[in-house]
C-alpha cells in the first residue's frame, strides 16, 4: 500500500507488520553509506550514493533538505567530524578525494585531495587534543588531514588496499586485505 | 623497519612519520569491518573478515584475545549491542545469519536465522524503550530481532537490495540500490 504525502516523500504502509515505509525520493543508484548529522540540535539523515551525490535529509519529513554535489564518481562513505563546535560532513569517493561539507548550508568547505585510488573508508580520530580525519584508500595509504586546513599531516604507507577504518581510544585500526594494522596516534 | 616483540604482533615504524604500525596477526583475508566494544570498562577492537572469523583484539598489545568462529561465509559487518547493561557484539554474513557473542567469553550466545539471502548491515535500534537489532539483507527485507531471546520481531519487505542501515531518533533508515527508505519505529 502507498500513498503520496504533501511532502515529496511517498509513504508506504506494510499490512503485515503495521510499520510505516518512507521512501526518501532522490537517489538514482546505490545507497551504501548513510549517518546520523546533527544541526542545530536536530538530527539529520545524510546518505552517500553510487549516483555520485551526497544528500541531506529531514527525517521527520522526508523531505530532501540540501543535495550535496561535487563529487565525481560513487560515494563510499561518510562520517560527522565536530570542529570548534561545529559539525561537518565528510565523504569519500571513488574519485580519489574526500569532501568537507557545511551541513547547515549544504556547500562544499573544503576538498581534500591527495589520494591516488578510490578512497574507501574515513572516520574522525584525536591526536594531541586536535580532531583529524582518517581516510583509508585502495592506493595503499591512511592519511590523516586537518579539517580546518585540508592539510594533509601524515601519509602512512599500509602496504595494501584498505577497506575499513574505526577510532580506538589513541589508536587508529585499518582493514586491509591481509589482516589489520593499528597505527599509534598518541 | 619492523620488529617483533614478545606479543604475537608485528610493529612497523614508519620512518616518514614516525608512526608506529602494529600489524595484528591473525586474519586470513579482507577485514572489511571494524568497531570497538567495551568490556569491563576496556575497549576492545572486534574485526570481522572474510576468512568468516570474528576475533577480538586488545589494542594496547595487539594480541588476539578471543576467536569467534562459527559462520561459514564472509563476515561483512558488526556493531555493538547493550542489553541489561551488558554489551555484545553482533555480526552479520553473508552465511545468511547473524551472530550475537558474549564479547568477555568469545561464545556465541544466540543465532538470528530468517535472512535468505546476504545480511550486509545492521544495528542497534530503540523501540519502545526495548533495545532490538535491525538487520539489512540482499533478500529485500528488514528484520528486528530481540536480542535476548534471539527471536524475529518484524520482517519488513523493502523491496530491494539492501546494503546499508543506520538508526535516528524513532526511526530506521535503510539504504536501497534505488534510494532511501525510513522505518517508523515510534
């Protein structure tokens, strides 16, 4: 069953489980990366998508708030990096860069470019008090960028294609193809 | 350069940088997920693979704490669940099943069977104050599972491929080979 709102979502009941279905309409491919986004105190749905977009949305509507373009190949992954109070949206492509997004105003800040391949994998990691942004990429390197700068302060050689990235209390794990590898931020 | 030392992993200094790399031994093949999950106040890195193994790390050492063996596919993601104060960790493979662990002792405490097909995400969602497990597959469902009697709460058609979930407040969104969906739980 499915019925059009006033809003652009179309909404979808299932008559087996009673649960409502909202389809967020936009996305013209593949979406593997979503994550929560806070701004100003409201919880916001962004999404990554092999149609090369980013996009921004209200979940208590639906609605498509701030579609996020610059990207030129799939969109991988995504994280929420705070900065000075303030919380920014990464995302990281097969078009070898990661954007810094505004979520408030949906504009591109900064890009951060330096990989060779497709970078696969970012999250937000903390070295001396400072917060930096981890990406792991099939060019066989972890680079850890200054979010305010787009600096890239470290590239660190990981001798295989990295698929997976996660934060640990001063440490950084990478998945790779062979195994993992943690690299000491301390 | 690297060195041995008396844990069983492998430390690589990077002499550009300066960081030190720690290679965890132990897996056979891609580690496509990581996450953290604490246990008696430690946080422990859990890594899943596709040698279908799911193993614990401390981070400080690098030695491998606990194997978790059982699936008998690629293990494609993992996230942390808190039940009755006690975290576990939840695994998903392509195996069709999803795994709840005991992450102090390493057994597998329950079994989620139902997905026909690949389970490519999952996570932990609230609803109605009640902790449950939300589970993406390529078998065009959604399904909830109570974590502490190990049974389907909801099984939800979306209709396609779903290789993507994260929860918000209320609400569970999915990520589709053609777009969004989002899940009322409220």
């Amino acid at each position: 069953m499915a019925s059009a709102g006033n809003d652009r979502s179309v909404r979808l009941w299932d008559p087996a489980t009673g649960c409502e279905l909202r389809r967020l309409e936009g996305h013209t491919d593949w979406v593997r990366a979503l994550c929560a986004v806070t701004v100003d105190n409201h919880t916001l749905l962004a999404s990554a998508s092999d149609d090369r977009s980013v996009r921004l949305w209200d979940p208590a509507t639906g609605c498509e708030l701030r579609r996020l373009e610059g990207h030129t190949d799939w969109v991988r992954a995504l994280c929420a990096v705070t900065v000075d109070n303030h919380t920014l949206l990464a995302s990281a492509s097969d078009d070898r860069t990661v954007r810094l997004w505004d979520p408030a105003t949906g504009s591109e800040l900064r890009r951060l470019e330096g990989h060779t391949d497709w970078v696969r994998a970012l999250c937000a990691v903390t070295v001396n008090n400072h917060t930096l942004l981890a990406t792991a990429s099939n060019d066989r390197t972890v680079r850890l960028w200054d979010p305010i700068t787009a600096r890239c302060c470290f590239v660190i050689p990981v001798y295989h294609p990295a698929p997976a990235c996660t934060a640990l209390p001063g440490l950084l794990a990478v998945g790779l193809d062979v195994g993992i590898l943690t690299i000491d931020l301390a």
